[in-house]
C-alpha cells in the first residue's frame, strides 16, 4: 500500500546508507582499519536555503548567469565567494543536491538517531556536530543531505 510509505524516513534511511558509504570511501583513503572517532558534521543553516533556492530555480533555467544573479539577489548574498564555487559545481553535477531536503534540525536529529548505529557498525564513537560551530576546517565542507566526515 504505497500510502502508508513514510517517503522522509525512507529518505533519512538512504541518507544515513549513503553515509555509511562515504565514511568507508574515506576509510579506505585514509589506509584507516581502526578508527578511533568518526564526526559528522551538518551543514551551515544558510546552506539548506541555498540548496532550496537552487532547486527551485532549476525548475526555470540551467543559465548559470540567470543563477548567480538570482542567488547573489537573495538575502543568500552575504556567502557571496562561497556561492560562486557553489552554483557551477552545482550546475555542473546536479547528484550534489539531496533528493530530499530536510530542515537542518531534522537532518541532525536524523543523524543523531542512527549514531549508535553507526557506532556498531564502524566499531568507534560517533559524533553530529553543526559545522556553524565547529573549528574543523573540514566543517565547511559540509552540505545538506551530505555531512563532512572526519576520521581520526
């Protein structure tokens, strides 16, 4: 019965095997059999506007001139040189937007509920945190529907 489908805990099933995917590639990088801690960490809350704004202006135009301008038109503006790495990357492999886009507080509550899972399954505490606060450089790199992982 597809009606009773809960399409956003199916999406946060996926999101949390495709991180599980992540963490071994970067295992694997890494030359890391035993990890000692693995974070996670979520993405800026101005990020989740972005990638809701970029959606929707896909559904009008693939323009990257017609983009930046929109973007860079919004109070998103104020990520200026961040955005202009962003929208080409963006445009030029759009699999770097999550088909589902959670609420930031949602994704992180997503992720803390299957941390003791991922604990299990990698063998090392996890942790969520929110790369607005974190000193790792690494944080920046995080993105809705895709955490930055660092490994130690």
């Amino acid at each position: 019965d597809e009606s009773r489908i809960d399409r956003k805990a199916e999406a946060a099933y996926e999101q949390i095997e495709q991180v599980k995917t992540d963490i071994r590639t970067v295992l694997a990088l890494a030359k890391i059999e035993k990890p000692s801690r693995i974070t996670l960490y979520v993405a800026d809350a101005w990020k989740y506007d972005f990638v809701k704004l970029m959606k929707e202006l896909l559904l009008e135009t693939n323009d990257q001139k017609q983009v930046i301008a929109a973007v860079m038109a919004s109070p998103l503006k104020a990520h200026g040189q961040e955005l202009m790495k962003l929208v080409p990357a963006i445009l030029k492999d759009r699999s770097k937007l999550p088909p589902t886009l959670f609420a930031k507080e949602e994704e992180m509550g997503n992720f803390e509920k299957f941390a003791d899972d991922l604990c299990d399954t990698f063998g090392c505490a996890v942790s969520i945190e929110d790369a607005a606060h974190a000193k790792e450089a690494k944080a920046k790199q995080a993105m809705p529907g895709k955490p930055a992982i660092l490994v130690t």
